[in-house]
C-alpha cells in the first residue's frame, strides 16, 4: 500500500502539516494495526514529526534554522546556491514512522508529521508507506 501525495509549496521555507493525508490514506486502505512510512524524495525538503498545536513553533523552528543554516554564506560551494537547503534537509531528515494501532496513528497529543520545504516555492511530492 503506496500512495504518492502532491503539493505545491507557496513560501522558501515552511512546514505543511500533512497528518491529516496520512491518516485518511490510512482509513482509505481499511489499515487496524501496523505502521507508516513518511517519505520525502528531495534533497532541499524534509519530514518531521512536531507540535501542531502552536503555529508559533513552526516559525521558531524555521528562523533558527536560518539561523545555523544562513542561506547566503560567503564559503558556500554549490553552484545553485541552495547549500543552506541542503544542510536543513540533512538535519530534518527524508522520513518518519509512525505506529497504526486501531486505524489511528499513534501521535502524541501535540504531534503532527511535517513537509518541510527549505527552498521554495516548488510542485512537491511525498509518499506514504503502509507496512
């Protein structure tokens, strides 16, 4: 059970709460018991599981994320000039698991999985794995 799920990204950086595409991939499938894979296959976006409850903490966590990771750094390399894209994707990582256990991912109560796009705007894809 593989789903690809596509969405377009409106800022540079942000997150996209997306638990609410992988539960409902989770009910279309019938799915009582097992676990999920959250993936993403950029390498300037990530996954994330965080809290969902206070908008503020995206923003904190995405200007402190600038903070380490300036885009604009004088010793940086690569030619397309998304270096600080790349070191934000290494650090949130490509995916997360989470538990099903009767058709319900088990989150915490602040938790929600994440999209996060470091170099946007773009047309974006994740997928979803039922295990």
């Amino acid at each position: 059970m593989l789903k690809k799920i596509n969405l377009r990204t409106d800022k540079h950086d942000q997150m996209i709460d997306v638990t609410r595409e992988v539960q409902d991939f989770i009910d279309e499938q019938g799915v009582q018991d097992g676990a999920v894979v959250v993936y993403c296959a950029h390498t300037t976006a990530g996954i994330t599981i965080n809290e969902n409850a206070d908008p503020d903490v995206k923003t904190d966590m995405l200007r402190r994320f600038d903070e380490v990771y300036p885009w604009d750094h004088k010793l940086d390399r690569h030619m397309e000039g998304n270096t600080a894209a790349h070191m934000k994707a290494s650090t949130v990582g490509a995916s997360q698991h989470v538990i099903i256990e009767k058709g319900r991912l088990i989150l915490g109560t602040w938790q929600g999985i994440y999209f996060c796009e470091f170099d946007g705007p773009r047309n974006r894809h994740f997928y979803v794995k039922i295990l």
